[in-house]
C-alpha cells in the first residue's frame, strides 16, 4: 500500500480560498479520518487527493511521486461515494467485477476476486441481485467491494454511511471497522462529519476548520488533549462546556476566577506573566460531579431534563455571558426543570484555555 504527503496544498476557486496551506503526511496501512464542520473543505481535499479536483497550490505525493497532474485512473486509488453510484441494471457481481472487466482480467482471476470479497464483506447469497432488491447498507457494501476488487494503494471514501438510517450506520460502521482489520496493510481516507465514526474507525483523526488543519491526533489524543476552544467543542458529544474567567494564580496549578465569582484550581501548569489575562475554563459534561454549596465550581438552575434511561443529560441556565451549560450524568440521579444545582470537577479533567483559545496543555 502507499505512502502519502500532502504538502502545502491549497484550493481556490477563483478568488474564494477554500484550503490553503494543508501539510500532511499518511503512512502505508493508516486509517485516516476528515472530520470538520459543513464547508470546511474536507470533501474537496478528498477529491484533491482522488485527482478530480485540480490542486491550486502545493504538491500530492504517493510514494514519492508527485501525482498533481496525473489522472485519477492512473493514481492508484479507489473512492467510495456516498451515493453507492452502482449501476441498476447490473448484478451485484457484475458491479464489482466492472473494473477488473474493463482492465481486460482474466474470466478466473475476475471470479476469484469477485468471490474472494463477497466473502469478505458478506455478499456471498446476494451476487446475482440487483441494487434495488437490496438493502441501503447492503448497497454501500456493494460499492466498497467494487473498490476493493481493483487493489488500490489507497482507499478513499466520502461519507459513505450518511444515507443510511441510524441502525445501518451503526452495523455499517462495525462492518467497515473489521474491514480494516482484515486489510492491515490498506491506506484508507474517510471523510465524516459524524465524530462517533471518526473516534471509533480512525487511528488518526485530521480535524479541518478555517481553510486548514486545527489538529491531528488519535481520538483519545483530541478528546483528552484538544489543542484550541474549536477541537474541544467539535470532537466530544455534548460539547465541551466553556466559562469566562481570568487567571488569578499562577504555577504548578493554575487558579482561574470565573466571571460568575467561583474560582476553579486547574492541573495544569501556567507562567507568571499569565497571571490577569483572560481566559476560558473547559469542562466537558460526562467529567461534571454532583457538589455541595460549600463545594462546587459551577451553580445554575435546571433548565430542562433530558432522562435518557443510562444518563440524564441536564441543560443549565447560562451564567453570564456563556453558553447553555450541558451536564451528563447517571440515569439514577432523579431531577425537576427549575431546581438548582452545584457542580464540580476533578482538576485533572479540567482544560484551560488562554486569550488566544489554544489549550495551556500544549505548553508542557
């Protein structure tokens, strides 16, 4: 399988920038997610490195080749859209043997590839169907063998479980996941704006926002880690809860006074010139713990339960300024809309974010 650099790559459409300055690097056998909000460009990358959209700026390199003008048959890469694109009047065999086909295989070496990955992805009883007469996920496992059968040095694919329900997702994702495991060596590209697909398929998640790259990691590297307010809040379902304040003691420790008048103690370590700017204290809402009035970081009233059996998710009253807070806790607590509440938080689990929303871990 291949290697892949991305190196200073940007994307303009006439004078709108779409991308600008990408630097990335994939090695042979990784599983690489794109995630990011709508219009981040993750799908225009994709297609960038697929060679059906021209490269404005920088290079594309697969194994040491520069692929900027090379067509897109000629990469080496095979791309799974999130439209199936199979064709209706063919069967399922015939899909995912129309490439070996129009490469002029061989009719054995076309059969035993064609099974060889029905068995793989569980298509063995459908071969002689149509599309129609299968199901939204049986379909998009149709077109990732289409793709397999061609043995590409890098799988790319572009949302490809969006349209399905959230049942077939799920099953979908599991089969995409225990794909990889039986590809090792497979270099696959995935672009999702479902964080729950990037966290459980990825072993590197690229997180795209602002024409570039906020930061690329393991999934417990950006949930545990986020490196700016924008990561902290994107990756992580609720969202990480964020409150105003300015830092008020400096050190080992970092003291922070919130503009609602609590002070919170955080583990992380800060310099002597950090001391009165301003800055926001992050929480996410599962590291929330029930407080006390003598104990607690944060105090607000109950604006509406969410009692979901195995959590109950509470939405707070926003204190100042800052967003509705979202609280996660066990579906054991029992709670009213309306009642007050106090919060705290291990200082291990708290992130700290300066004036300029990058994270006060990333200075260790």
């Amino acid at each position: 399988m291949a290697n892949l650099q991305i190196k200073n790559i940007g994307k303009s459409y006439g004078k709108i920038e779409v991308l600008k300055g990408i630097n990335l690097e994939i090695s042979k056998g990784e599983f690489i997610v794109f995630v990011g909000p709508s219009g981040c460009g993750k799908s225009t990358l994709l297609r960038m490195i697929a060679g059906l959209e021209e490269i404005s700026d920088g290079t594309l390199e697969i194994d040491d080749v520069e692929m900027n003008d090379v067509p897109p048959a000629q990469r080496g890469i095979a791309m799974v859209f999130q439209s199936y694109a199979l064709y209706p009047h063919m069967s399922v065999r015939d899909n995912m043997a129309f490439a070996m086909k129009i490469a002029k295989k061989s009719k054995q070496e076309i059969e035993e590839t064609t099974n060889k990955v029905a068995k793989i992805l569980q298509l063995e009883d459908y071969l002689e169907r149509l599309p129609k007469e299968l199901s939204g996920g049986q379909r998009q496992r149709v077109a990732i063998g289409r793709a397999i059968v061609r043995d590409p040095k890098i799988f790319l694919f572009d949302e490809p479980l969006s349209n399905l329900d959230a049942a077939l997702r799920v099953a979908t994702r599991i089969e995409i996941a225990q794909l990889k495991k039986q590809m090792p060596n497979s270099t696959m590209i995935y672009v999702t704006h479902d964080q729950v697909e990037a966290m459980t398929l990825a072993d590197r998640i690229v997180v795209l926002a602002n024409k570039g790259i906020s930061q690329v990691g393991s999934p417990l590297e950006l949930y545990d880690h986020p490196r700016n307010e924008f990561v902290a809040t994107f990756i992580g379902s609720p969202a990480m809860n964020l409150f105003a304040g300015t830092i008020s003691k400096t050190g080992s420790k970092t003291t922070i006074k919130l503009d609602s008048g609590n002070e919170a103690i955080i583990d992380v370590a800060s310099n002597k010139e950090d001391l009165g700017k301003k800055a926001k204290l992050g929480i996410r809402p599962e590291d929330f713990k029930l407080g006390s009035e003598k104990d607690h970081v944060v105090k607000s009233n109950i604006r509406f339960v969410e009692a979901l059996g195995e959590v109950t998710l509470l939405h707070l009253e926003p204190l100042n300024d800052d967003l509705c807070i979202v609280v996660k806790l066990s579906g054991d607590f029992k709670f009213e809309n309306g009642q007050e509440i106090f919060l705290k938080a291990k200082t291990e689990k708290m992130h700290l974010f300066d004036d300029k929303q990058l994270s006060y871990y990333w200075r260790k």
